[in-house]
C-alpha cells in the first residue's frame, strides 16, 4: 500500500493506493502525526511520497512521518518517467509535473494538453514521446474575482457560479461572465492551437474549478479530479528501489 500526500497551498489531500485503486481519501485543513501514523496502520502502508507546494520545513515534514517508512519528496531532481525540457526545472511546479506523469501514463505515445483549472491556471503540453515541453501559467476563477474587487473601487467581491451569460445584465452578471467566460475562452482557444498541429491530441482536465468547465469545453475531454495524486503514485512506485528512510 502506498501512502500519497499532497500538500497544497489550503489544504492537505491524503490518497492510499493499493496499486493503481485508491483505498482512501480525504481533505484536511490541518495535519497531525497520528492521522498519519493512524493510516500507515490501519492500511499497512509501505512508502510514502509527498509533493509539498506551501512551504513546509523539512522538520515538519519529519514530525508527520516519524514511522519508519520508505518517503521520498517530489522535486525537481526526483526521477520521473517523463522527461523534462523546462528551463527552469526548480521553479517547475510539482503538481504540474505529477500531472504530466499521470497524463502521460495514461495516453502514452500520444500529445497531450493537461489542463488544470485551480488557484492558477496552468497548461502543459507533453508530446508523444513523454517530454514535457512547458504550458502557461495564468489567474484562476478566484484570483480574478478577488483582482477586480480589490484593485477598483467599487466592483463586488464574487465567488464563482454554475451558470454564466454570455452578456451580463447587472455588474454581478458581467463580472461572473467576464471571469468564467473568459476562462473558457482562453482554454478552448489554447485546446484549438494545438489541435491545429496535433491532430491526435489528447486533453485531460483537473482541478479544483474543472467542475465548472468540463461539460463547457468544446473538445473531448478526460476529465479527474485524482490526477495530481495518481501521478504522485505513478512517481513513488518508479523510485521503489531509490526511496530512503528518513
């Protein structure tokens, strides 16, 4: 059993795989040793991976996986079964590298678009021979509403809807149709550019504000919302011979 821990910048998501099945999941404002110790347990893990985009320090981190199991960290220097042709590959975001992995694992040999709508926008594109060739990074659904709140002096605070119009026809209306509606405006223009080139591509969606645009883009989609941590499991499971204890 593996245990996979996503550290974002709200929340800790906690996956237990046995193999490729996820056993268990859950979402945890706050994190404590006996949670984990309480899983390695109960589901007999075996070793563990954790993506950590926060921050954390290393000692944190000890503190929360005291048992004696094999934990690797994802960065930049781990091995992956993708390659990479970034730049800048410290600075490469670990989810978005978790999503290729998955991606890729499954649309092998073929080009694909990783969409993945969060705090940030980002999508990558990894080619048909598992390289990772870089995307975009841009504001998600909350950032733009919480951007035009604070930077003008009377446009509302919002959250996100389920529906927009395409025309608004108040300033609650307009807003939520310029922020979502943009968003899906620049994410089937991106899915078009590529298609243009890549005939046989591929697109997979995730993220915490794909529920909102899944059934709207206006491509064939495959859409999960478990894809970050099945790439962590991906990444664990091909370093089993180089984990260490910590």
């Amino acid at each position: 059993m593996n245990l996979v821990l996503d550290i974002g910048n709200t929340q800790f998501k906690i996956c237990v795989f046995n193999k490729q099945k996820i056993e268990f999941h859950s979402f945890f404002k706050e994190l404590s040793k006996d949670t984990i110790s309480s899983l390695i347990k109960e589901y007999a893990i075996t070793k563990a991976i954790y993506s950590d985009t926060r921050g954390l320090k290393q000692e944190k981190i000890n503190e929360l996986f005291s048992s004696n199991i094999p934990l690797i960290e994802l960065c930049h220097t781990t091995p992956i079964p993708i390659k990479l042709n970034y730049t800048t590959p410290e600075t490469l975001g670990k989810d978005r590298i978790a999503g290729a992995v998955a991606s890729y694992e499954l649309f092998k040999g073929l080009p694909i678009l990783v969409i993945d709508i969060g705090t940030a926008i980002t999508i990558d594109f990894i080619n048909e021979f598992g390289v990772f060739e870089g995307g975009i990074i841009s504001p998600g659904p909350e950032l733009r509403y919480k951007a035009l709140h604070q930077f003008t002096g009377k446009l509302p605070l919002l959250e996100c809807v389920e529906k927009t119009d395409i025309i608004g026809k108040s300033t609650k209306t307009a807003i939520e149709s310029g922020v979502q509606n943009g968003i899906l405006f620049e994410v089937n223009e991106y899915i078009l550019t590529f298609y243009k080139q890549y005939n046989k591509l591929k697109i997979v969606l995730t993220g915490g504000y794909a529920y909102l645009f899944d059934k709207k883009i206006k491509y064939p989609i495959f859409a999960d919302s478990f894809l970050i941590p099945k790439g962590l499991n991906r990444i664990l499971n091909y370093n089993d011979k180089k984990t260490k204890i910590l």
